[in-house]
C-alpha cells in the first residue's frame, strides 16, 4: 500500500507531500511535534499525546488551527489510510511560512503534518540483551533557556549527544543536566531498579515527560512495585542492579552497561522483564 501523508486535512503521496521552503518549521525549527505508536491499528494513548502536543505548542505561543477532538480524528484517520495495525505515527505542527526572519508574527497558518509508517528503532538483540551507553558530555538544556519539556523540532542537542555516542560504539548516550545530575538519554527516559525499587528521575531534572514512561510507572505501581522520582547521578547507575529506557518508539528496552561497565551482572533484569511483559500486555489491551 501506498503511502498517504496528512498535511492540513488532505492526503498526499509522499513524492507530493511539501510545505513551503519558507516555514519557519524549517528555517529556525519553530514547531512542536509528538511520536506515537499504533497497536492493532489504535493509537496508544492518543489523548496523552495530544495533551503533551497542545502543552508544547501553548509553551510556544503557537496556536493550533484545529480542535484537539478534530486532531485526534485526522490521527485516527491518517492511521486506518495506510492501513497501519503495529506502526508508528509522526504528528508535527509547524509555525507556517513567512518572511525571513525570527519574528513569529509574520507567520501565516500552522502547518499541521501527520506520518502514519513503519519504526525500527533498534534490532532485537538489544531488546534480548540490552544496550551499552555511553555518557555524553553534550548536557541537557538549560531548563531556563528553553524548557525540556516543550518537545520542539529543534532536537540539536540531542542529535550532538546521539553522535557522540555513536562515535563511542553505543547506540544511545546518557544526557546529565546542567547540575551534572542524570536528566535522559537522546531520544528515551531512563529507570533503575536498586534492592527491587523503581526510581526514574523527576520532571524538573530537564527530562521530557515520557507518555511510556508514565504508563510503566503506573504498571510498576499495579504490580506493587516501589517507585520513585528522584534525582540521581551516574553513581546510581553504576551501582544499580538494572537499567531500562523507555520511549514510544523505543517502548521498553533494557540496558546492561554504561562507559564500559556492567549495570548489575551486566544482563536483562528480572523486573525489566516483568514491565517489559506488562507493556507488550498493556498496549495489546
């Protein structure tokens, strides 16, 4: 099947689909976007995603065009075109063209862009015996420079940190924040489990707010597991007895080593296992 791009309320193929050299999406990276993950042809917490998305653009003083019940539909619609059941979904909301230039008010309408295709973002290996990490020394940003919570199309800073980890041999790189405390890794939130307890760092330690990493923590929670938000350093990791990460496209995958030492016994920990288990469980309900 072909595949049919969504860009304000109609259908293209993808050889057609274009927006405007002169969106400021494009220019300066000023738009907002979500990543979301299909299950038998259902959004997986769509209503988050949308809350998360209109959060980012009100952060922006960007205002969307449609309604969030219409965006949801245009979701739910551009997902059954391309006759997705397991896929991935790329919402995106740009500034819209003007002149060049920063200034936003010049802008004509928000561009809205909907992707509805497949992800690959890691080969299974990693899921059956974990990733390797490597400490960045590209950090978060400043939370009083641009929040981290505001999931804008500008991700240098995590494209920076993506390479040096690349460049290290690790497919994903821890990110401290600006105190030197663990904030994320480039594109997922990160867990520990120490003596059986669940600990993730807090939203004010320069992370995105993950819509996964919510839902693991209240399958954490279901599962009488002890959690908690808190800030950490890599001590905490080195001497945790697992690690996992989580993201929507990602979902959850664990992590056996971080700069060349072994997390635990270097091997998938049990409770990874068992909220892995509840997430695949949790997405097919």
């Amino acid at each position: 099947m072909s595949r049919q791009i969504y860009i304000n309320g109609q259908f293209f193929a993808p050889e057609d689909a274009k927006i405007s050299v002169y969106d400021h999406g494009l220019l300066y990276g000023d738009g907002v976007f979500e990543g979301m993950r299909s299950y038998g042809g259902k959004v997986f917490r769509l209503e988050q995603h949308l809350e998360r998305l209109d959060e980012s653009a009100r952060a922006i003083a960007l205002k969307l065009p449609i309604s969030m019940q219409q965006l949801a539909t245009d979701v739910n619609e551009t997902v059954a075109k391309n006759g997705l059941d397991d896929g991935y979904i790329r919402l995106i909301v740009t500034r819209g063209s003007g002149p060049l230039g920063l200034d936003p008010f010049k802008c004509n309408e928000p561009q809205i862009i909907i992707i509805a295709d497949t992800i690959t973002l890691y080969p299974q290996t990693y899921y059956d015996n974990g990733l390797e990490l490597v400490t960045a020394s590209t950090i978060r940003n400043h939370p009083a420079a641009l929040s981290p919570r505001i999931k804008s199309l500008n991700y240098l800073n995590n494209i920076m940190a993506k390479m040096e980890g690349l460049k290290a041999g690790c497919i994903e790189a821890l990110m401290l924040n600006h105190k030197g405390e663990v904030a994320e890794c480039t594109g997922d939130n990160l867990f520990i489990v120490k003596n059986g307890r669940l600990s993730t760092p807090p939203i004010d330690a320069g992370i995105l707010e993950g819509v996964t990493r919510n839902a693991v923590l209240e399958l954490a929670r279901l599962a009488g597991i002890e959690t908690s938000e808190t800030p950490m350093t890599r001590h905490d990791i080195y001497v945790a007895d697992e690690c996992f990460l989580t993201g929507s496209a990602a979902e959850v995958i664990p992590a056996v080593m971080l700069d060349g030492r072994p997390i635990g016994d270097g091997k998938v920990g049990p409770i990874t296992q068992q909220l892995n288990q509840a997430f695949r469980k949790l997405v097919r309900a």
